[in-house]
C-alpha cells in the first residue's frame, strides 16, 4: 500500500503560481511512476502529468505543456506539480496517483485525497 497526501493548493490570480507536493509513504516510492490529475466540478477527472520512477521521462496534456512541471524527490519520498501562469480553467481539485508510468487514470493504483486550486480572473 502506498497513502498519499497532497498540500499546497490554494486561491491565486489568473497569472500567479503554486506547488503542489504529494508526500508519499508506505512500500518503496521509488518503484511507483507519478501522476497529476485534476476534476473540475461537474467533468470527469483529467490527466495533467506524469513523471516516471527515476525521472528519466515525463509527460504532460496539451493544456499545460509549457506552464506546469512535474518532479519528484525519491529521498524525500515527494513528488512536485509546480504551476505557472496559472488560469481560470485550470481551477479544479488536483490528485497526485501512484502506478504505472501513462495518461491514463486506469494506469493508477494509489491515489490521494486531493487538493483544491482556484484561479480567480
């Protein structure tokens, strides 16, 4: 079993940043690829990103390429969504999964209890 918690969502103006951390703890952190998604209300949860175990690859959906990066801290058994040039459309509630490396949520057995982030226009 492998309990994660994400923290550092927040309010912020259209424009601003924040960093998501998701601490993880149980078995090995290390073995698990990452992944973000996010549930605005009344959609489906979404892919965001996603970063593999030795963070030798990381992907992201169209709608924040450019903006987001995904990292993690194996030691610190963490992994980070840092957010920039944020939007009004990115507002949603945010979970961090742990799984197999991909975009797709089925790829994911752990998952946290989510963090909420909203962008004000």
């Amino acid at each position: 079993q492998v309990q994660l918690v994400e923290s550092g969502g927040g309010l912020v103006q259209a424009g601003g940043s924040l960093r998501l951390s998701c601490a993880a703890s149980g078995r090995a952190f290390s073995m698990y690829a990452m992944g973000w998604f996010r549930q605005a209300p009344g959609k489906e949860r979404k892919f965001v990103g996603a970063i593999s175990w030795g963070s030798i690859s990381t992907n992201y959906a169209d709608s924040v390429k450019g903006r987001f990066t995904i990292s993690r801290d194996n030691a610190k058994n963490t992994v980070y969504l840092q957010m920039n040039s944020l939007k009004p459309e990115d507002t949603a509630v945010y979970y961090c999964a742990a799984g197999r490396y991909g975009m797709d949520y089925t790829n994911y057995d752990y998952w946290g209890q989510g963090t909420q982030v909203t962008v004000s226009s």
